[in-house]
C-alpha cells in the first residue's frame, strides 16, 4: 500500500478547525441547522489547508484502493457534499496511514483528544459516505430518513468509501463505547445497496471481514434491523439470503440468539418460537439442518445455567426433529454418543477414569433440560427409553446429596410418565424386571466394568474402570421402587405398581416345564435361575416397598376396578394351583385391600368386592397359611359388615395432619393445616374432640415468620371457631395480652382474632366484653406499633359490633382523646384513632339509636377536619366520617319525609253501611 508520509500534527489540526455535526457526540445536543452550510464551512477550511486538488485527491484514493480509471471516471464530485467527502476520506486516509495503532512504543502513541477527533471524523464521513448514499427503499425506513437527498449518489464513490471504512475498522482504538457500531450497520447497509448494481470482489470481501472479525451478534442485529424495512424484491431475498447463510455459519445460530435476546421487552418463549421459526425451515437443504443440529447441541452445552438461552435451543432442536426422518436419526446418533464410554468404554485398564464429576453432571443437567424443560418444546421422552436401564444405574450409584441424582430422578419420572398406561408402560417395566436388552431396539446400561466411586474432593466423584472380576449390580426390585416413592408423581406410582402387580400374576400363572433342564454353560445357569426364581423376587421385592408407601393407596382408590381385577385373577391362579407360590404376593394384596376397604365405605359396597366373597371363603378353607387364614377373615368381617374402626384409626387422619404441622418445613406444616381445615369441615368426629390440642398447636404454629404458615393458622383459628367459640377466643385474647410474648406474635394474634370475629359476624356480640375489652387494654400500650394495631381492629370491631357500644363508649371516647392530645405521640397510632370513629359511624344502622353517641364524634371529627396544621391522613379519615355521618343523615330525614307523604283516609263506620248477615260475634272481637 501507498504510504505518502506528512505531517500528523497539521491534519490535527486541521480536524480540530472542522466542524462535525454528524458524530455522534456532537449529534446528541446539537441544535438543528442547515446540513448545506456545515458542509460548505468545512469544505473551505480543507481547501484552504490542502495543496491538491479534488481530482488529484481522488486520484490517490483509487490509487489506494486500486480503482481502475474507468471507475475513477465514474465519480462526479461537481456536488459540494461528494466533494466534502473526497476531501474529508483523502484526510482521514493521510492521517491514518501515518500512525501505527498497533504498536505501544511511546512515540506511536496519540492523545485522548486526539483519538476522539479521528472518531468524529470516521462518524461524520460515515454520514455522508455511507448513509446518504444507500439504497433507495433504505432511505425510507425511519432510522435513515432524515439522511435522503442529501448527497448525489455514485456507485463507484460509495464503492470506494466501502474499502476506506472496511480499512478503518480494524482499528480496535476506534470502538470504545461502542463508537463504531452505526458505522458497521451503514456499512452492511452499503454493501447490500451497491451488490445489487455491480459484483466487486471487494464488496465480499469487505462483507467477509464484518462477519469474522466484527460482532456476530451485531451483524444479525443489522441484518434484522434492515429486513424490517419494506424492501424491493431483489434487495429484501439478498438480505435473507445473508440472515441464512451466516445463520449455517460456524457460531451463527449462537451469535443469532445473543442478538435477538439484545431485543427489549420481548420474552424468551417469543425469542425461542423466532428462532425455532427461522432455523427449522423445510427449504434448508438436509446438510444445512444437519449442521444445525450440532449447532444448536452446542450451543445447549454451553448454555446449561441460563434458563433463557436453553429455552430457545431446546425448541430450535425440537422443531428440527420433528422436520424429517433423517433429522431424528442424526439428533438420536448424537445422543446415543453421550453415554458410549459408559456403555462401551474403549480401554477397560483397571483404575482408568472415564468421567470426571463436572462431565458427568453437565451430561446428566443437559438431558434434564432436553427432556423434561417443558411438556411440548423439548424432545419426545419416546427417546429416552432405551437409555432407562443406563439412566436407574446411575440414578442408583449417585450419592443423594448431590442434585444430579434428582435430575436422573426427574428424567426417569418423565419417560415412565409420558408412556401409555395399558400396554406400553406394563411393557417397559417388564423388560426392565428382565434386564433383556439384546433384541431390538436395543437398549443401553452400563458396563459390567464401571464403577462410580466418591473424589478426594467433598461431594465429588468419579467414573472408572473397575477390576476384571468386578460385576455391576441391577437391582431394578430396590432402585425403581426407591425412585418412585422419593418422588411427588405418586400416580406414576399407581401406575407402575399396577403393572409390576400384573406381570407378577403372569409371572406366577406361566407353568414349569416338567422334566430334567440340561445347562451345558455357565451363561444358561444365570439364565435360569433369573427367570426361575430370581425376577419373581424382585418383583415381590418391589411390591412390598411400595405397599408401604402412603400415597399409593390414596392412588389405588382410585383404580379400584383395575386393581380388584388383578386380585381377582391372583386369586384364581391360587385356587386352581397345587403349590402355595403365590402366598407371599397374595398376602401383600389382601393387606393392601383390608386398608382401602377400611378407608372406604363405598369401596365395600361395589359390586366388584361382593364378588370377591366367594373366592375370599374358598381361599380360607383350602390355605394351611397362617397369616392368609387371618387375613381373609379380616376382609370377611369388613364385607359382612361386622367391623368397626378403633379408636386408633379413627385419629389417624388427626395425626397425619399434626406430624406434617410439627414439621419445620413450611409447605409442609400448611399442608397439615389444610388436612385440619378439611377434617373440620366434614367435622370430623375424632378431630372435633381434639380441640384444645388443635388450639395449642395453632398457636404454636402461629410463631412461625413465614407468612405462608401463620396466614394459613389464621385459618384455622376461623375455622376452629365454628367448633369451640369461647375458648378460641379466650384463649387468643390472652395470648394478645400477654407482655412476655414476642411483639410480632401478638400482632399476628390480633389479626388471628379479628378474622374469627369477622367469621362469627353479629354472633359475636356474646363475647363483646372480651373482644373490645382486649383491644381497648392494647389501645393503652406503651408500645406504639402494638397501640396503632389495636386501634386498627378496634375499629374494624366498632364497625361490626356499632350497636352494643354505648356501654363502652364513653370509655372509647376517652381513649381516643388521650391518644390524639398527647404530645409527641405515634402518628400511625394517632391515625387508627380517628380511623375508629369514622368506622364506628360505618356500622350504625339507625341513627335515632345513638342519639347520646353522635354530637360528640361529630365535635371531635369537624375538629380534626378543620385544623389544617392536623396529619393529613387523618384529616382525610375524618372527612370520611363526616361523609358518612352526612349521607346517612340524609337517608334519615328522606325517609321521614317519605313517612308523613303517605295517603290518609278518614272513614265514618255505620253510616249507610250495608247490614251484615246476622251471626255470633267472636269472644276478641272488639266493639
């Protein structure tokens, strides 16, 4: 390149007498004035300091940027705006090609000021240059309006501003505050215009260098931005046609998610629906989805912490599965590939580690997001499947502190879950119990071989190749069971013991072969006795942990009829049977249907369960089994109605709910409220006695600080007032006396007694004395917060008991007196005070009933109203009593008025009057 050596310090000077009104910096505060003059003003000061002409400056800027003389032809500068921009870019190219930015010797170096000179220029040559001189259909978008008509357009000039900018750019001095970022767009801008007349290997070139060495997420950005405008046809398929082929680009699908996330207020499920919209088209070919694929699993790698980013991946995969057959094999091949050196390590050298532990759980957490993000943007569990038997191993050898295993835990769940309940999931159970994987589709676990083993560090581990003589256990009987009970889907549960119930009753019909079993291998051994006896201890294994778990028979009630039917068959095999194999799973059944009997009487009232006498008498006479003999007069009992619950189970429920109310998590002692909530509103016999229990359990649970919790106790403080009134209230009035206890307690309790009162309503007029007595004590408090608290539901109590306060409100009056003339009182408290009278007014019906009661309110109200010095807040709840006060005046008198309106008439009796039938006068009539 051409390197004319001058001298730096004149053109400093020379930037320093122009004016740049088009930078950025000088852009934003600048009053509006006339573009022409600003141009004409800086085109005199650069012919003034220059020694060329245009032509000759011109000259060698081609000559630069090797523009042949026929394009140099081209260029008419008889416009003072193109002459302004030769003049300014031969300048800026000087000046520029005379500094080394890239070197930090101290001679190199240039000024602060300096740097921000050049900066406005580059900003002010872009204008005119780049801005000015796009396309048409550009120029009427909004964001380049006010640049249109400005500057004569020439193809061959902007060509050349392209190269000079494309030139300015690698100058990283340049984009400090991002100085350089409308540049770069006006540059992409001008790119696309000048493409469309003429193919200059420098325009691709130049188009190549903001893709590689710029923001990616800038150049989708601008690209967006463009595409918004209304386009001409051949302009508008070229920008889509850029957006496209940089989006199949290495780190073009992340470097488009960034910029769309750059987009203010528009969610991340919108984001994720764009990008899924865009990148899943039918029109990319199969290698562009192919190589999307693997973008987009990339791009999920590295965006396991952020919620956002893994939303609109995920998506983006799921729509590119479900666009072709070939599209699932790959993503299906790629997955298979996460597990292989679990499944089928390459080297088994004893101690070789496979996996560390942030591998592992990167792995585990990107399925999780995979799968089980959401129940339609993520990929079919369908796919997880053969991965089941992999995935309950290492569910089983995590140790349970850490959360991948509830990661495993939540995928496992998914699959079972989304599997139809009929056939499918009986299915899947089965050949898991089986561990027969070999036949097609071929399902995968891991290595005879592998071992997880804890770290040297806390909380970590490690995957390595165990010795040669090492066996992996798959006790499906213990892991399954164990995952299903430590989960909250407990209708999964029902399911899978459902099926796990019916494979067994297969299991126990399928008859032994008779004759002498002939094993030639060891392979045939362990083949037999798993299918002889091993899988049916399993099962029974499995189906005695779960028949202890409580919410599988809250389940089953509702599956009664599927699952009398498997006991009806179970009980059949045992019948028709000589050997006594099923005793073991037939007594889990009947102790499980002795409970759910006892539960519900509707249960022994079904038609399905009056059938099972038969076979239930026929199984007692013919079983020498002890406990099946006791088992089966139980149910008898039950079915002919001769049992009766005992007193034990009858408070079971109570119980339940009081273990979860002693818990110190909160979701859990809210549940056990509710249990008493809804145990008390079928009032329930047995928690209906344990009321002085439940009271003192409230209130001990009333100290809880999570508001969840004690919002809840104050629900059932109201609802327990129902059973048991006077102690309720009694007891709660206490506690909100009580001087020892702790401020924030008793202000909770006051609200705890005021809801109870709300919920006895008028009925509470009973227990008036205590109620307004306990908050007109508290009214007296030297604590100021307690004092405004009880002010406050002295109030609301005044509004729903008006009419039993004229025995206490003189008392009242006083109170509120003290209150508002102390000096230097609490304000909030002075507040509640006034707040009282004002709802005292509220809840008076007839006015006429508190005659004695009015003028005094009415004084004290008008006083406070009156005195502009006064709170304003309790001017303002003054005024609303006088409000009040007035309209219900109003409603008086009209009414009165109304009363004297009605029709009188005056009748004379006995005169020409018609003289009745004569007949015995009544003993109470009246003459």
């Amino acid at each position: 390149m051409l390197v004319i050596m001058i001298n730096t310090t004149k053109y400093f000077a020379l930037l320093e007498s122009l004016t740049f009104e088009q930078a950025l910096a000088n852009k934003a505060n600048a009053r509006q004035t006339d573009a022409g003059s600003s141009i004409s003003q800086n085109l005199n000061i650069l012919q003034k300091y220059a020694k060329q002409n245009v032509d000759q400056q011109l000259n060698e800027l081609c000559t630069i940027f090797q523009l042949t003389a026929e394009e140099e032809a081209t260029i008419d500068y008889s416009d003072p705006a193109s002459s302004y921009i030769i003049r300014l870019q031969h300048a800026l190219q000087m000046l520029f090609s005379n500094i080394n930015f890239d070197s930090d010797a101290k001679e190199d170096l240039i000024s602060v000021a300096h740097l921000k000179l050049c900066i406005q220029a580059t900003q002010e040559l872009s204008y005119y240059a780049l801005r000015c001189q796009l396309h048409e259909d550009f120029l009427k978008s909004p964001i380049f309006k006010e640049a249109q008509g400005k500057v004569k357009c020439s193809p061959t000039l902007l060509l050349l501003s392209i190269q000079f900018f494309a030139r300015v750019l690698p100058i990283r001095q340049f984009h400090i505050a991002n100085s350089m970022e409308l540049l770069q767009r006006d540059l992409l801008a001008g790119i696309m215009s000048l493409r469309l007349q003429m193919d200059h290997p420098q325009l691709e070139a130049a188009l190549a260098y903001l893709w590689r060495h710029e923001s990616k997420s800038d150049f989708f950005r601008h690209v967006l931005l463009l595409k918004a405008t209304p386009l001409c046809a051949p302009l508008a398929k070229a920008l889509h046609q850029q957006l496209l082929g940089k989006l199949n680009s290495t780190q073009g699908y992340a470097s488009f998610v960034v910029a769309l996330q750059q987009t203010p207020n528009v969610s991340s499920t919108r984001n994720a629906e764009i990008v899924a919209s865009i990148v899943a088209r039918k029109g990319f070919s199969l290698t562009a989805q192919q190589a999307m694929i693997l973008q987009v699993l990339e791009f999920c790698s590295g965006s396991l912490t952020d919620a956002d980013r893994m939303c609109v991946g995920v998506l983006s995969l799921r729509r590119l599965y479900e666009l072709s057959a070939q599209n699932q094999q790959q993503i299906e091949a790629i997955l298979s590939t996460h597990w292989q050196v679990l499944a089928d390590p390459e080297d088994l050298i004893s101690g070789l580690i496979l996996m560390e532990h942030e591998e592992l759980c990167n792995r585990i957490l990107l399925w999780q997001h995979l799968f089980c993000s959401s129940s339609v943007a993520c990929l079919p569990s369908s796919l997880l499947i053969r991965y089941l038997p992999l995935l309950l191993q290492l569910y089983d050898g995590l140790p349970r502190e850490l959360p991948a295993r509830d990661q495993l835990a939540a995928i496992i769940c998914r699959c079972l879950d989304n599997r139809e309940r009929e056939k499918e999931l009986p299915e899947v159970v089965q050949r898991l119990f089986k561990w027969e994987f070999e036949e097609e589709p071929v399902w995968q676990c891991l290595h005879q071989r592998i071992l997880i083993l804890p770290s040297t560090e806390t909380n970590r581990i490690q995957v390595k190749v165990a010795p040669a003589d090492h066996q992996l256990d798959h006790d499906m009987g213990r892991v399954l069971p164990s995952l299903l009970m430590s989960s909250s889907h407990h209708a999964l549960t029902c399911n899978v013991f459902l099926a796990l119930l019916g494979f067994m009753t297969r299991q126990l019909q399928e008859k032994s072969p008779s004759g002498v079993y002939f094993l030639s291998t060891e392979t045939e051994l362990m083949h037999f006795l798993q299918h002889k006896y091993q899988l049916k201890l399993n099962l029974l294994i499995a189906l005695n942990q779960l028949v202890s778990h409580q919410p599988l028979r809250a389940k089953l009630a509702m599956h009664t009829k599927e699952f009398l039917q498997l006991l009806k068959d179970l009980l059949q095999q045992r019948l028709s049977a000589e050997e006594e194999a099923t005793d073991q799973t037939l007594l889990l059944i009947l102790n499980l249907l002795q409970e759910l009997l006892q539960r519900s009487e509707d249960l022994q009232l079904t038609e399905s369960t009056r059938e099972l006498q038969a076979q239930l008498r026929q199984l007692g006479s013919l079983s020498t089994n002890r406990f099946i003999q006791q088992s089966v007069q139980s149910l008898m009992n039950i079915l002919q109605g001769e049992w009766r619950p005992s007193e034990a189970l009858k408070l079971q429920p109570f119980h339940k709910a009081r273990s979860l109310i002693e818990e110190k998590e909160s979701h859990l002692q809210v549940y056990g409220i509710q249990m008493l909530l809804a145990l008390l509103q079928r009032k329930d016999p047995a928690t209906m006695a344990q009321g002085h229990v439940i009271i003192a359990l409230a209130l001990s649970t009333l100290k809880d600080k999570e508001s969840y919790t004690f919002l809840n106790c104050v629900r059932l403080f109201v609802a327990l007032v129902h059973v048991m009134e006077a102690e309720v209230l009694d007891k709660l009035s206490d506690e909100y006396l009580s001087e020892t206890a702790d401020l924030d307690y008793r202000l909770v309790v006051g609200e705890a007694i005021l809801k109870t009162a709300q919920e006895l309503g008028p009925l509470c007029y009973r227990y008036k004395a205590a109620l307004l007595n306990c908050f007109m004590h508290g009214s007296r408090s030297p604590l100021h917060e307690f004092r405004m608290s009880a002010f406050a539901n002295l109030a609301q109590l005044c509004r729903l008991l008006a009419y039993q306060v004229q025995n206490f409100f003189q008392e009242l009056l006083d109170l509120i007196n003290s209150e508002l003339s102390a000096t230097g009182g609490y304000l909030p408290a002075k507040r509640a005070a006034v707040f009282v009278l004002a709802e005292l007014l509220n809840g008076m019906e007839n006015l006429l009933d508190y005659e004695d009661m009015l003028l005094p309110i009415y004084r004290l109200l008008r006083a406070i109203e009156a005195e502009e010095s006064c709170d304003p807040a309790m001017r303002q709840h003054a005024a609303n009593g006088l409000k009040i006060l007035n309209d219900k005046c109003r409603k008086l008198i009209q009414s009165c008025l109304e009363a004297k309106q009605l029709h009188k008439e005056i009748k004379v009796m006995g005169i020409k009057d018609k003289p009745s039938a004569r007949r015995k006068p009544h003993i109470l009539e009246l003459n």
